[in-house]
C-alpha cells in the first residue's frame, strides 16, 4: 500500500532517473514568471510559521518569506502555491523541482548545505531545542529526563540533537518518532511519551494546539543552535539571490523604519539607505532581473521583519515568543542583514 | 505435383529468418538487449543528473555515524551505530512484525475458515460475521483503530493494568517478565534437541512398521509429549535455573524485564486479523473444493471422521489452499510497511523514513528498501512453492 510518503519519494526519484539532461541552466524566475506563482514548500500546519488560517488562506513566518519572494518577483504577494510538506518530504520535494524555495522551519546544516544539492538564503529564525513537559510530572530541568519516553518527528535535526543530549549526559531515552507535528502532539496528550521535543519556537506553537496548554510547560535548557532558513535547488544562483536578498529586504526595512503603513510616505525619505530599498535611487533588482520596486513591493504587500514578527509568532500572537535573539543586530538580537547598495 | 523452379534442393537449410525456433531466439535476445540498454541508460542517466544537481551519491553514507535513537531493536544499536546498522534493525523489525503476523494469521484464518464450515449454525454465523467484517474494512483504518482507540486509552504508566503484579498493561505497553538463565541452563536446549531427534526416528520407525505390519502408534501425540516433556523434566531434574526480571515502576516508567510497544501491538493484531479474514475463506473454499464423493466414499470405507479429514480432505484441500495463501503471506509481510502510518520502526519508517532524509540519499536507500521487499516476496514464494510441491497430489 502506498501512502503519500512513499508516492512523493518514489516520484521524485523516477524525476531524477528518468528526467533528461536539457535543463542544466535551470531558469527558476523564467518559469515562475510564465507560472505566474512561487511554488513554495510549508509544513502541514504549524501556527506562527506557516498554517491556514480560517478562511483557509495560509498564514505564518514562513509564508512571509515566500510571500515576500512572490512581491518581488511577480508584485503580487498573494501569487504563491503552497505545498504543505512533513520533515520526511520536504528535501525531496525540493531536489525534484515540486517546489522552488522550501519554507518550512528548516534548520541550516552542513549536511544539507553541502550534500542534498540544496542551498540555505539565509536565517529567519534562530532556535534551539527544548523540552515540553505536562506541569504534574513534577520536573522542574532537563537532567531529571532519565529514562523518559520522548515524542519525536521523523526527519528532524531534533531527532539527532536530542539523541546527542541524552548520550553527553549518561542519560537513557526511548525515542518515539512519529511523521506529522499532529502524531507527535496526539502521542504527547495521550500519555504515549513524558516529553515533546522540538525547536522551542514550534513547542510554543503545539503548545497552543492542546487541549489544555496550561497543563504542560517547556523547560528552560536549550540545547542545541536550530538557525532555520529558507532553501533552494544548488545551480540557478539567480534564484538563489532573490530568496536570499528578499528576506534582506524584510530585515533591511526594519533596520530603516520602514513599514507597510508608512511605505508611500518614505517613498520621499532623504535617507538614501531608504531611497535605495524602495528603488527611488537606482535599481538594486536590475542584477536579479527583477523591477526598481522590488522590495517596495514586499515591504508594502508583506511588511518588514518585525512586522511580520510580531504579527506572526510575537506578542501579537497566541505564541508569544519574544524577539530575544531574533532582534535585530542593533538591538541586541543576531540580525544583521548586508547593506543593499 | 508440379516442381517449383527455385526450390530448394533437399537437405538445404532454410535461412534462418525462416526457422520459427531461430526467430523466436532472435527476438528474445533482442528485447533482452532492449532492456538491458534502458536500464544501463537510466543508471547512467540517474548518475549524471545526480551530480549536475550535486546530491551525493554512492553507499559510502552506510558507514556513517547514524546519531538518532530507535525504540525498539532486536540487536544491539545505539545513536552512535552505522546508518548501515539502522537497515538491520528495520529489517529485523519488519521481519519480526511480519513472521508472528504470518503465524497468528494463519491460526485464525484455519479456525475460522473450519469454523464456517461448522453444522452449529451460531459458530458458523459467527465466523461469518468476522470474515465480511474484516475483510471490508480498509487496513490502515484497522490498524488506527487498535492504536487509536484501544491502545491509546490505556492508563498511564502509574495506573497500570497489573496481571499479578507481573504483567503490566498502559499506554506505552505491554510489560512481561524476562527469563534470565543461569549457569546449567544449557542442559535443556540440549533435552529440546534430543527429543527432536528422537521424535524423528519414532516418526520414520513408525511408519515403517505400519508400512509392514499394518500396526501403529499415535507417533505425533507421542513425539509431541516427549518434545515438551523431556525438557520440562530436565528443568525440574536441574533445580529450575531461571530467574526472572520482573518488570518494575521506576522513575517515569517500568523498567526491567520485555516491553511489547504499542505501535507493535496495534501493527500486529491489524495484520494478523486483517489476513486471518482472507485466509478463512481461502481455507473454506479449499475444503470445498473437495467433492464429497471423496468423503462418502471415505465413510464407505468405514474410516472414523478424523481420519477422513486428516488423510483424505485436508491434504487435497492444501493443494487448493497453498497458492492464494502464499499471496496472502506476501501482502501481510508488504503491508506492514504501513508501520510508519503510527511510527512503528519497520524498515520503510527508520531506513526509508529517517535514514533517507538525514543523509538524503533517496535513490540508495529505497533501491535498497525495494530490493528487500522483493527479496523476502521472493524466498516466501520459493518456500512455499516447495512446500506445495511436497503436499501436492500425486497423480496416478
Ligand atoms: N528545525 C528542525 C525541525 C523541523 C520540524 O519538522 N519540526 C516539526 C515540529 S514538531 C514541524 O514543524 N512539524 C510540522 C509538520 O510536520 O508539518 C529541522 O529542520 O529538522
């Protein structure tokens, strides 16, 4: 029997055995121009980073970045197609060109750097693993996990992260992995594992998805480096810019105040830091093919970082999840987007 | 007779597009060659876009640090094992998952496949009702069903069902006692293998003697005994040199002695129940299949009931019943690759699963996957072909 794990990787490796060899100039903004949408990879549903919300229209960090790309490339931020992804499909679904930027809390590794023909853009969002306990189990630390049953997603860094701890610190675990963020949740509620693990960012996510989030609590270690990014196929550096620079613009905007209520206003702005994001000096796009208004586009349509911060998985969102590192560099937090000149 | 100009003269051979065997060669190279040039095409082909598109190929990755966990392994293996080390460990598991739903299958399926065949009309209704209940609903929905709704409604590990206190059932499983043997444990093996032995020979000296005299003993009650017996009676004789490792609370969960997972339990009973329903009907029309002029003329001949099941309906009945039940063996083993459905660690979760999308090598790993499902399709067939050659009719 099949399920759509197994369709989605057979597929994709009859993709690559079988495809021919013409398309080694792979011209991603050509095709997504006569495509008119991005086609971008998301998880199956995680709230703050990418899930339909209740009119079905999809909502998140993530989605920004693709809505973002969607701005600059074809102005219109609503022209994406979303491909909702578990862990297992995602690299796949990205080496055989089912999707064009893969958007799903991915952590940037060597391996995937370097092996799976994939590039990372950029970070999005740092993270680190932590640990979701329910409150009556009485622990207040990691060390006191010892012997706990620990629900997993199958495919994660957490997966290894995790088995690292346990092993650095003589403690013994059993690993019950399941597929989808929904199994591992279930599994947690029902008392089939003690801990959930995850980037904590995404705990603080599934945390709002039980049925009495009071019940459980994360621990306070992190203990591992998640930077999570956006990913493209290696061998169209051009598509690979304008991932990489759409987000830089996001994160350039907020270093320059500029938002999408303000956006027309600054469009008069003496600052040339901003007369370049917003094209009134020059066109910093020209080199990516892309139109002077680029990024005006993005900050108008989509916002700048913070913008979609906040409004996503920051105070004005059920998760709540501070800026802490994830400020700008300028702010005390790891941000520090190159300069667009 | 007129004599064509141009004939041959006799003894000359035709050419050789004319020889109907020779054509036949011809073409069956051909397309062997055909097939063999796509196949190179596609390996060639699979490389080069391989490496325009930088994915890393070859199996040098199976010698790598695997660095995840896996709940359940019957070698040893921890995260610090070969991602080589992680294909043994879901192979054993999906081996494992799939010999003991093989066996519980078929138990069910004869008893309940004899059951509908019964003159008591409740057991045969009953067995009639489990049949067209199982066998019509989908598989995956079974197996949710057990994991879903009767495993996960279990207790906690705290309230657990206890069975004097030496079995325990909760949410994270079956907990049973471990036997530790203790030194002079072997002498019992050895018992086991003697009485095999000796089985064999009462079984062969038994047939030869009713062969010759007509006389005989109930030699597979009698092997039976002495195959429990003897050991049984070696272990009292040795003081019993087993202690066991009862499983205990400690901590967040009951350590000590055998966990049976839940994901096992639930993969398991799906299979097991699932197939049982395919087998009873293959096990009724097999019986079926054997007129009952066989059986009358069996009771013709005076022969008591259970004779005439045993020597002349079961075995022209396994002739009809040992095809479709090979199939049924291979889909039970096929299907449990629906393990990754509820995270049990089978083969296609842990190898096809994890190890493919932390070392990204697609292509290696389910070429790999592949060639294990076919391979265990292929041993199960050849077994059973030999097994239905063996039973088979002898026609004379
Ligand atoms: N950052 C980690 C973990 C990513 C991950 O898959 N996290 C889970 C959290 S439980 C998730 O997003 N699940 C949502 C889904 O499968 O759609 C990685 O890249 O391996």
């Amino acid at each position: 029997m099949l399920n759509k794990k197994h369709v989605v990787l057979l597929a994709s490796a009859g993709a690559i055995t079988l495809s021919g060899m013409a398309n080694v100039q792979a011209d991603t903004l050509e095709e997504t121009r006569s495509r008119g949408a991005v086609q971008c990879g998301v998880s199956d549903g995680l709230p703050g980073f990418s899930a339909p919300d209740d009119s079905g229209e999809w909502q998140g960090l993530d989605v920004d970045v693709c809505r973002a790309v969607a701005a600059a490339v074809l102005g219109d931020a609503n022209a994406v197609n979303y491909v909702s992804l578990n862990a297992v499909e995602r690299f796949t679904a990205l080496q055989s060109g089912e999707i064009d930027v893969l958007s799903r809390n991915t952590t940037w590794t060597t391996t995937r750097d370097t092996t799976l023909g994939l590039n990372f853009t950029g970070v999005t969002f740092y993270d680190g693993i932590g640990f979701m306990i329910n409150r009556d189990l009485g622990i207040s630390g990691a060390d006191e996990l010892d012997g706990a049953a620990i629900c997993i997603q199958s495919g994660t860094t957490t997966e290894l992260n995790v088995a690292d701890y346990f092993r650095a610190n003589d403690m013994a675990f059993d690993p019950i992995v399941f597929d989808t963020s929904e199994q591992t949740v279930g599994g947690f509620q029902a008392g089939r594992c003690d801990v959930l693990t995850s980037d904590t960012s995404q705990l603080a996510a599934l945390r709002i998805q039980l049925d009495d989030p009071d019940s459980a609590m994360i621990l306070p270690e992190i203990i591992s480096k998640e930077p999570l990014g956006p990913v493209v196929r290696q061998g169209d550096d051009n598509w690979l810019n304008i991932v990489k620079w759409s987000l830089f613009a996001m994160l350039n905007a907020e270093e320059y105040g500029i938002t999408s209520e303000n956006v027309d206003d600054m469009m008069d702005s003496e600052n040339p830091d901003v007369a370049r994001i917003l094209g009134q000096d020059g066109n910093y796009g020209e080199g990516m093919g892309l139109e002077a208004d680029w990024a005006y586009n993005i900050v108008s349509q989509v916002g700048n970082y913070g913008e979609s911060f906040e409004r996503n998985v920051g105070m004005d969102s059920p998760l709540q999840i501070e800026r802490g590192v994830n400020a700008l560099w300028n702010q005390g937090g790891f941000h520090y987007a190159p300069p667009i000149r | 007779m007129s004599v064509r100009p141009n004939a041959r003269p006799m003894g000359h051979k035709p050419p050789f597009w004319r020889d109907r065997a020779k054509r036949a060669l011809i073409f069956q190279v051909l397309v062997i060659a055909a097939v063999a040039a796509f196949l190179l095409y596609i390996v060639g082909n699979t490389q080069q876009n391989l490496a325009s598109r930088g994915i890393t190929t070859g199996f040098g990755f199976l010698d790598n640090t695997a660095g995840f966990g896996i709940v359940q392994s019957l070698i040893d293996y921890s995260s610090q094992s070969t991602y080589g080390r992680t294909f043994f460990v879901g192979l054993l598991n999906t081996l494992l998952v799939g010999g003991l739903g093989v066996l519980a299958a078929t138990l069910i399926g004869f008893i309940v496949g004899i059951a509908r065949l019964s003159p008591n009309w409740l057991i045969a209704k009953l067995a009639a009702a489990y049949i067209e209940t199982f066998r019509n609903i989908p598989l995956l929905l079974q197996i949710f069903f057990w994991y879903f709704a009767v495993l996960r409604t279990l207790p906690g590990a705290r309230d657990s069902l206890s069975f004097g206190e030496v079995f325990f059932l909760n949410v994270r499983g079956l907990y049973l006692p471990e036997p530790l043997f203790e030194s002079g444990f072997g002498l019992i093996p050895l018992a086991f293998g003697v009485a095999i032995a000796a089985s064999i020979a009462l079984i062969v000296w038994n047939k030869r003697r009713h062969e010759a005299t007509g006389k005989r003993l109930p030699a597979y009650w009698l092997s039976f005994a002495l195959i429990l017996g003897l050991p049984l009676l070696v272990l009292v004789a040795s003081g019993v040199p087993i202690t066991w490792d009862v499983p205990e609370l400690r901590g967040f969960n009951f350590r000590g002695g055998v966990t049976v997972i839940p994901e096992f339990l639930a993969l398991w009973l799906a299979l097991s129940i699932y197939t049982a329903s395919f087998i009873a009907e293959i096990v009724r029309s097999g019986i079926q299949a054997i007129s009952h002029g066989q059986t009358e003329a069996a009771q013709a001949l005076s022969l008591p009931r259970n004779l005439i099941l045993r020597l002349v309906v079961i075995p022209q009945a396994m002739r009809v019943i040992i095809p479709p039940l090979t199939s049924q063996y291979l889909n039970l083993i096929k299907n449990s690759s629906l393990a990754t459905a509820i995270g049990y660690p089978d083969l296609v979760s842990v190898f096809a699963g994890t190890t493919l999308n932390q070392t990204g090598q697609a292509i290696e790993v389910i070429a790999m996957t592949m060639a294990v499902y076919l391979s265990i399709s292929l041993t199960v067939s050849m077994f059973m072909n030999w097994f239905n050659a063996r039973v088979a009719l002898v026609e004379r």
